[in-house]
C-alpha cells in the first residue's frame, strides 16, 4: 500500500455541476454538427453507425429516429437484446460486460452496486470485428451515455457523449429518477456530441483517457484508442463467474439488485453472463491489445491476497501490491491515467451494506429510492484509488497528480483549456496561473472549479498548496 491519505479526506457527493454543457450547441445546432455530410455525396451511408443511424434525414424521406428510453436507443443501433434468456454475444445478442470500478468520466460513481454496462458488437464468426463496430457504456444516476463507434471511411473510432432529457431534467432529478429502473425510459431531446466539438473543452472530454494509440494510420494519423487498463485476466474489477474476484462483484450486485432486476440494458437473467474476456478478446481483435499503462492482474491479485488472505471477498484491511505500486507511481508522476485500484473492491463495508438495505427496501415495497447509493467508497482507499492526494505531496506534486491528466500538451491545443499545461508549468504566463488559482478557489458546484469534485477530492491544505506553487 502506498500510503493512506489524511483522515480528513472524504468522499464527495459524487456529482457533475449543472451547467458543465452549458458551452454545448442546442439540440437543433448539435444535430446539424453530427450531421455535417463534409463534402461526402453519400453521407451518411460511409459514416459510423451512431451518426449513420441519427442523420437518416440528409437523405431524401430520411427520418431521424426519437428513442424514448434505453432499449429503444440500442434497437436503433442493432444492439437490442434480441432473446433475453440467450447467449452473451450470441443468438442474435450483442455482447456486454460489467465493470465494477472505474477511471472513465464517471469514475466516482462506479462500484458493485451500480458498475458500468458495456454493450457492444460481437466478433464476427471468422473472429474478426464487424465493419462498423460499436461500443455504447451505461451507467446509473445521469442523463448520458458515452458510445465509441468505427467509422469504416475515416478507419478510426469516432467517440460521443449522448444527452437525454426526462421529466425531471428542468426542476433536478433524484435517485429514484436516475439510480432505479426509472433512468433507462421517459427520454426525450437526444442530442450527439462528438469529441471534436466543443465537448472536448469539458469534463466529459474523451481524449483524456482515449488519447494515444501508437499506431501510425494512413491519413488519420495517431487515432484515439479503445480502452481496457484490464485486458489482462482475471481482468479483476469486472463482474464474472469465472473468476474469483467478478463472483465477489457479482454477489454484492446481487445483494442489493436481486436476481429479477435488470440492469440498465442487460436482462437479469443474462446478468451472470458478464464475460470481461469477450471485451478483452474484441479490443485485441480491433488492434488495441496493447494497453498504454495495462493493469496486471494476475500478479497483482495474488501479492493482494499474500498480503491480505481475505481478500477479494473482504476488502479491509487494505491489501498491497508492489507490482501495483510501480506503476501506480507513473500514474501519479503524470505520465498516464490513474491506475485502476490494487485490491478488487473498492467499497467501505458498512456503507455498502447500509446502501445495499436501502435499495432492496425500495425494490421490496416500491418506495422511492431517495438516497445516493453510489455514495460506498473506501475513505481510506481514495488516495490509492486516484481520487484524493498522497500524503505529503508539494504543489508541484500535486498539481501533476490532480490536474496533468485533462491539462497536458498532447491534447487538443485550440482550446482554452489547453492554455493551462502543467506539464509545461515553468512556461506558462502568469495570467493562465492566475486564473489556475481562482478556478481552485471555486466553489464545487460550477464546470468551471479546478479539479472537477467528480474527479478528485482535495482537503483546504492541498489546495493552498497548489496555489502557493502557481504564485511563484
């Protein structure tokens, strides 16, 4: 274990601010956006499917589709499940798997009891991915969904973040709108991001995690990658019988869900069905299997359990991996995204039984669900896990750790986010660490705080930390 951060540290509520895509075009402009032919006679029949699909009416009687709920969303791109009670990726199925913890945009939200849905295309018989390709990721509690479609033309993967409305949206919505099965219906107002908009001037920037194939494609360039930091088995924070680690996942999910709940848009009975391997299996046949900064399972998980012989099914105490420790170390100096956690769950016990009683409540009688069940994270687990400081670390330190990851010169440098570098710190005018410094001392309910409270968690003393370092 590399160290536990002060005990005043704690976990945010876990939530993005209300006005983060404020800077977003209007449903009417984002559509003309998506659906922009660039000179194409054809478009949108040579475009990845996502834009194939919603931009039918550049076509003579073309018809956008209006997806009302999850399963109709997926219908329109041809990852309905088609036989509930069938295979994973089989009998007319996409393919899907479950994660249990996170260092995607929606990080601070992922755990056990509401992990990230992965649905996707399956491999082709031959084993090789289908022509237009399709990953789209599911997770509970907001009013979005983040999809990565293959654009056959242009042979790179496109990446989007997809909004959605509900009747909740204009006076705020609670969990029981967005953490029950009341989030996956009731849509309105689909509106499509890609990631070269001004998306990618927001949080919700893909390239930040995507960024970096080190493939040189004809044309394109150095594309943005498929991620899986877990390619390797037992692929240790995915939900899977087949492993130690995914059955513990799996019977805390259970634990709370129930075995007749579906989840977002897989079918319970299919739940159990979870196979990280067929992602693994994909993203290698989709020429990603090399994974900047990959997450070694196999050795991992064991030092895990020499050190704590409980783990994975008990989480505390902490477990320690001096295999973990040295890569993390890259994470936190900078030059790759946050590791993910060494040990397989990443919940505090108590609240995970506190939050696990609450929603079988909910699903017993029908009430509503008015707790945060996200809100399960291992205080003491926080800093190892990404998300909060390392003991001891000066501005610079933490500068690099809190910010480098959405702030670095490899990113996109037209936008006005990219005036702040910290990995080009000693350069930067005065006036960008100026503005640096009133950012950090933002409240934490604007898009424009520095770091967003969904990414990270930061006592007063760090931040004067940080500060004291811009003012030199």
């Amino acid at each position: 274990m590399v160290g536990e951060p002060p005990s005043s540290i704690v976990a945010l509520a876990p939530t993005i601010p209300g006005d983060v895509f404020t800077t977003l075009n209007d449903p009417v402009a984002a559509h003309a956006e998506l659906c922009d032919p660039g000179g194409d006679p054809a478009f949108p029949d040579h475009a990845d499917r996502i834009t194939n699909r919603f931009c039918q009416d550049a076509k003579p009687g073309g018809v956008v589709p209006t997806p009302t709920s999850l399963a109709e969303f997926l219908h329109v791109l041809d990852l309905d499940f088609a036989t509930p009670g069938g295979g994973n990726g089989t009998d007319g199925n996409p393919a899907f798997a479950i994660l249990g913890h996170s260092s995607a945009l929606t990080a601070r939200k992922v755990s056990s009891i509401t992990p990230t849905a992965f649905v996707f295309s399956p491999l082709e018989p031959d084993g090789t991915v289908p022509l237009d390709y399709i990953f789209v990721a599911f997770d509970p509690g907001e009013s979005f969904l983040e999809v990565a479609s293959y654009s056959p033309s242009d042979m790179a993967v496109n990446f989007y973040l997809v909004l959605f409305d509900k009747a909740c949206t204009a006076t705020g919505c609670g969990p029981d709108d967005l953490l029950t099965r009341n989030q996956v219906t009731g849509w309105s107002n689909i509106r499509i991001y890609e990631s070269t908009t001004a998306l990618n001037n927001t949080i919700a920037d893909c390239r930040q995690c995507h960024i970096g194939s080190g493939r040189d494609v004809p044309d394109v360039g150095d594309p943005l990658i498929l991620r899986m930091q877990e390619i390797e088995a037992p692929h240790t924070h995915w939900f899977s019988t087949a492993t130690t680690g995914g059955q513990a996942l799996l019977d805390d999910f259970h634990a709370a869900h129930g075995t007749s709940e579906d989840y977002g848009p897989i079918p319970a009975a299919m739940i159990d069905k979870a196979d990280p391997a067929l992602m693994a299996k994909f993203i290698d046949a989709a020429g990603f299997g090399t994974q900047p900064n990959p997450f070694q399972s196999t050795v991992i998980e064991q030092e895990v359990m020499d050190s704590a012989p409980k783990q994975p099914a008990v989480n505390v105490p902490i477990g320690a991996s001096a295999t973990w420790t040295a890569s993390f170390s890259g994470s936190i100096a900078g030059h790759f995204i946050p590791m993910p956690y060494h040990d397989v769950k990443i919940t505090d016990p108590d609240k995970l039984a506190h939050m696990t009683s609450v929603y079988q409540q909910h699903l017993a009688d029908g009430s509503p669900l008015t707790e945060d069940i996200r809100d399960v994270f291992l205080d003491s687990g926080l800093a190892e896990m990404g998300f909060a400081p390392l003991p001891a670390m000066n501005g610079k330190e933490l500068l690099v750790q809190q910010c480098q990851q959405c702030h670095h010169a490899k990113l996109d440098p037209t936008i006005t986010r990219d005036k702040f570098l910290v990995d080009e710190l000693d350069q930067m005018p005065r006036a960008e660490k100026d503005l640096a410094i009133q950012r950090i001392q933002m409240g934490v309910d604007s898009r424009l705080t520095m770091p967003p409270p969904l990414f990270r968690s930061l006592t007063q003393a760090d931040r004067d930390r940080m500060i004291e370092e811009l003012s030199k």
